[in-house]
C-alpha cells in the first residue's frame, strides 16, 4: 500500500494505482477527455493534469501512478490556469455552434468548458478543420468538431480489431480520417458505432434520418409502421433521466403513438420468428452433418455480417441464411399484414428504432426487398433519434399513459426479449431446438450458461443424448479470436453467436451516450427480468407467431418462409479488409 495526501485529504492505495484512480477513491474527480480506462490512457488531452509537490512540471493524472508520501494538488491555481488554457486551446479548432449540435447537452468539452467558466472571448484564434465526408453514409464524422483525443483509433483497434481510424497530417494540421486515405463506404467499417458512444464531443455520430420519418407520416398515403428493438425498451428513457419503472415500453409506444406512428410493433415477434427459422436450419444442419460446415453462426447482428463478409469471406457460407428480427419483421409486414388489412404494401412505411447503426447499412441492401420489391424495411432510427423526435415534438412520456403494443403482431415471448444482450440469441434459440428435439420444453434457464458478459464464452449441453458445442462472443476484437482459433482448429463448435458490440445490442452505437460509464450490466439485467416475469419464454409458444405460421408461412423453412425470411449474404459487395492476402480475397 501507498500513503499520500489529495487535496490535503490522506489517502492509502494499492501500489500502481494512477492518481486519477486515488483521487476517484475518495471522491475528488479529475476531469478529463481523452482517457478511457484499459484503451486510451495516452495522456493526450492534458486537462487531467495536477500538481505534485517537489514536480516541476504538472502531470497528467490518468498515467501517473501515486508514490509514497506524494502530495497532490488537484485544483491549484496553477492547475486550474493550465487546464483552462488546455481546453481553450482545444476549442480553437472545435465549432461552437452547440445550440444545433446534436450532443449538446451531452458533451464532455462543452461541461468542461461550462465547469471552467469559459467565455465566448477565447483569446486564441479559430481554426476549424475541414474535409470532405459522404452525408449519405451510416456513420458521419465532424472534423470541426473533433479534438483529436483518439479515442476512436483506440477503441476500434484495440476492440474491435479493425483499425478504421488514424491519424493524418502533422502539428497543427493534424487530423483523425479513416485510415489508409479510404473513404468511409470504401471501408470494412462494421457500422458497429462504438466510436460514436466513446467519442467526447459530436465529432462522431449517426446520420440523421428524422426528416425523412416526418415527410412519411406528412404523406396521406402512406402508413407509418414503427416497431422497436428488444435493447430499446431498457435505454431509452435514460435521456429524460427516468428510472426504470417509469420507462416502460408501454410509454415508449405511447408516445410513439403521439409522435404520428399509425402502429407500433415490437420487433421481439420478429425475434421469436427469427428463433423459429434459425433453430430449424440449425436443426436441419446438425441432424444432416455430412452436408454441411460447421459452426453455423448466427446472422442476427448486421455489423457481425459485415465483419465476416470483409475479414473472412470465405466463411460466410456458414453464416444463418435467416434475416435479422427487424428485416423479417419488415417484410412480414409488407406482405401478410399488408394483405390482412387490405393496405398496398407500397404504401406502408416500415420504420425501425434500433440500439444500432449498422441495420442502416443493412435495410438499404439489394437482398432486403423481397416482400414487395421495395425495401423490407424503409428506414432505420436509431434510439437517440428517436428520442429527439420526442424532444422535437415537445412529448414528456413520464406522463403518457401506456399503451400496448399493436396487435396480431404485438405479442412477444421472453426469448425474443434477450436477443439485446450476448448470449441471448443463443440461449432462445437453444429453448426451441430443445424442444423440436424432444417434444417437451426444457427449465427456460437451462441454458444460462451462454450468459454473462466475458467477451467469449463456451458451453455444452446435451439433448436428446447429442452434445452440442456452442459458443457467445461478443465486441469484434473477440470475434476475430474466436475465428482464428477455429481456423487453427484449436477450437470446434456447432453453433455460434456472434455480436458486434461488446455486451451485445445492449451496449450498441445508437443507444443513449453516457460518456465514461457503462450501461450494460444494467440494461442486460433489466432484459434478463423481462424474460424471467414473461408468461411466455420460448419462441414456439408465442401465440401471435403460431398463429402467423398455420395462417401464412405453414411452417419454419417452407417456400414462402424462405422467400421473405431468408436471405443470399452473397446478394450485396462489401469492401475487403487490407489484413486480407490478394490469394483470399
């Protein structure tokens, strides 16, 4: 152990422990920008920086361990002149017009600059960078309002293993671009979004489709259908600061209602549909082995498809052929609902408020139009869009009453509500082939091994006398592990699952941004209670998909299920990783 003051305050730490680390200990936080825990501790920002007695030379505090007999000063006035001129600094080259920003509010630089007291009279000159960006791609970055914290490179290396993001240029030109002078569409981005929800400022975000949402529900001809992913409902009323109890997905629905959605779905049918088709090519797969290559791995995730198909193209025959939730849930809309209520498919607007950006990509590819020729769903928010269109529309859901989800379609079994944390999709398809195995259904948490939220897991289970192998990653970085030891044959699997974003759906890029904290154990749980309170926890006994099937579909991986829920990963180009050889491209 280590003894040292703070701010006059005596301390004991372990030894190693940083000085930010100490003074958190005893509830003295030193702001800071760049530092992010175990991926960017690179001391880059300077505004941590503190004054040790004895030091000549302030030091940053995120990678600075404390020795013995230290004393620190975290608020001096030397320290306190130092961080303003730091940040000032930073936002001579940062665009203030947060009035139209879409994180203000929600900005580590503009609290910082508000906590500092800095006015409007920076004494140093402006200097926005500028370059060019295509506004029609999923992911938009900013330079004008990027501070070159690195964050993004990090995360997306270290993480993710894909390396989008570096560094360009030198000295005051320096600037953060998509790496090797590519373009970001020409890039093997997995539109996973993880850049977004660590990124400090409003440098990285989403491209904004509420405009193209308000025009469809302005046209008098078309039938605006929203339907809401199973990560949503446990996020989204963390932006107005409600608990828990308060944000239901009853209220969501409410005030999507109030928004000027003509229905509202809950994409868990989706998934407990995708748990119908999934498990029964799983099935087909294990009871005719010879046939086939295994793993068969999930296809839930569209920035995992985009991974396989950039990094390993030679697998992606391996991949589930069924659609995501919301893709089959767009094109069952567009065809049997459409045909239920007499409505031209051509004129239904298919909306889907999803925790991700990927699915933006997704329902923009040529192989996601079978229902009617137009695409299966039209357009994708995600969840802090949704959100603004609340804003927008002065709505205050804590006091919306609830309203239920639209029905036939409206109903949703525990399992689909899981498909938002890793392991879930998993474990609700493990439900349903369990019992189109043995004719009974298993304990519902049978299969709780696959949970948790490690980066990589493993399982076996036996059913009806054969063992399966499965395994759960999650965050891409994990997911290249887990392929290289396949390909190495140091590890054999049946089936797996993959996510894109650490902790799942539930820690995706489009869910609401709480910079420095994580939100996923908290939300993962919240799903978890969700199934265990649920009547119905296995797929196959969600009335509304029963039903769906002897009116519709006849039953899983019949011709016209393999029509609208099925879909060719060969149908759509992704650009090749550079880690590829010219031999496996």
């Amino acid at each position: 152990m280590v003894n040292l003051t703070i701010d006059n305050i005596p301390v004991s730490c372990k030894e190693g422990t940083t000085i930010m680390d100490a003074a958190a200990s005893i509830g003295i936080p030193i702001p800071h920008l760049c530092y992010l825990k175990g991926v960017n501790e690179i001391a880059a920002c300077r505004v941590c920086v503190v004054e040790v007695r004895g030091t000549e030379r302030l030091v940053p505090a995120c990678d600075n361990a404390v020795a013995e007999g230290m004393t620190i000063f975290t608020n001096s006035p030397r320290v306190r002149e130092t961080r303003r001129v730091n940040v000032e600094l930073l936002m001579s080259q940062h665009s203030g017009e947060c009035m139209s920003c879409v994180r203000s509010g929600n900005c580590s630089l503009q609290t910082l600059a508000n906590d500092l007291n800095i006015l409007d009279d920076n004494p140093f000159q402006k200097d926005l960078p500028r370059f060019f960006w295509n506004m029609e791609a999923p992911l938009i970055k900013d330079a004008a309002k990027c501070i070159k914290c690195m964050r993004c490179v990090n995360v997306c290396d270290k993480i993710q293993s894909l390396d989008i993001w570096d560094v360009e240029g030198t000295g005051g030109h320096t600037n953060v671009n998509v790496s090797m002078n590519r373009e970001i569409m020409d890039a093997d981005c997995a539109f996973c979004g993880q850049c977004i929800i660590n990124c400090p400022t409003a440098a990285l975000r989403e491209r904004d489709d509420t405009q193209k949402v308000y025009a469809a529900m302005a046209d008098p001809k078309k039938v605006v259908i929203a339907q809401v992913a199973p990560a949503v409902r446990t996020a989204w009323g963390e932006a107005f600061g409600m608990s828990a109890g308060q944000a239901t997905e009853g209220r969501m629905a409410a005030a999507l209602k109030r928004l000027g959605f003509d229905y509202v779905f809950d994409t868990n049918f989706g998934a407990d549909m995708t748990i119908m088709e999934e498990a029964s090519e799983f099935l087909e797969q294990i009871t005719h082995p010879d046939e086939h290559t295994f793993p068969m791995f999930t296809s839930c995730c569209p920035g995992w498809v985009r991974f396989m198909k950039s990094q390993f193209p030679d697998m992606v025959g391996q991949l589930s052929t069924t659609k995501s939730p919301h893709q089959m849930f767009g094109a069952t809309i567009k065809s049997y609902f459409a045909q239920l209520k007499g409505i031209d498919p051509h004129d239904i607007c298919v909306v889907s408020i999803m925790p991700c950006l990927a699915k933006k990509a997704e329902c923009a590819e040529p192989n996601q139009n079978d229902a009617c020729g137009d695409p299966d769903v039209d357009i994708v928010l995600t969840t802090r869009e949704m959100n603004r269109m609340f804003r927008a529309d002065h709505i205050i859901p804590q006091i919306l009453k609830e309203t239920p989800f639209d029905e036939p379609l409206g109903i949703a079994s525990g399992a689909g509500q899981i498909f938002g944390i890793t392991g879930g999709v998993m474990e609700a398809a493990l439900r349903t082939a369990y019992f189109k195995l043995t004719g009974t259904n298993p304990d519902p948490d049978a299969f709780k091994n696959v949970r948790g939220l490690d980066g990589w897991k493993e399982a076996e289970f036996e059913i009806n006398g054969k063992t399966l192998h499965v395994a759960v990653a999650s965050g891409l970085g994990n997911t290249r592990k887990l392929i290289t030891a396949l390909r190495k044959g140091r590890v054999q699997y049946d089936f797996v699952e993959i996510m894109a974003c650490p902790g799942g759906c539930s820690n995706g890029g489009g869910l609401p941004i709480h910079d420095g904290f994580n939100m996923t154990p908290e939300r993962g749980a919240a799903l978890y209670g969700l199934d265990s309170h649920n009547k119905i926890r296995f797929s196959h006994e969600n009335p509304g998909v029963q039903k769906l099937y002897k009116d519709y579909f006849g039953e899983p991986l019949s011709e016209k299920a393999e029509k609208l829920l099925h879909t060719d990963h060969f149908g759509w180009d992704m650009p090749l990783s550079p880690r590829l050889h010219e031999s496996a491209r």
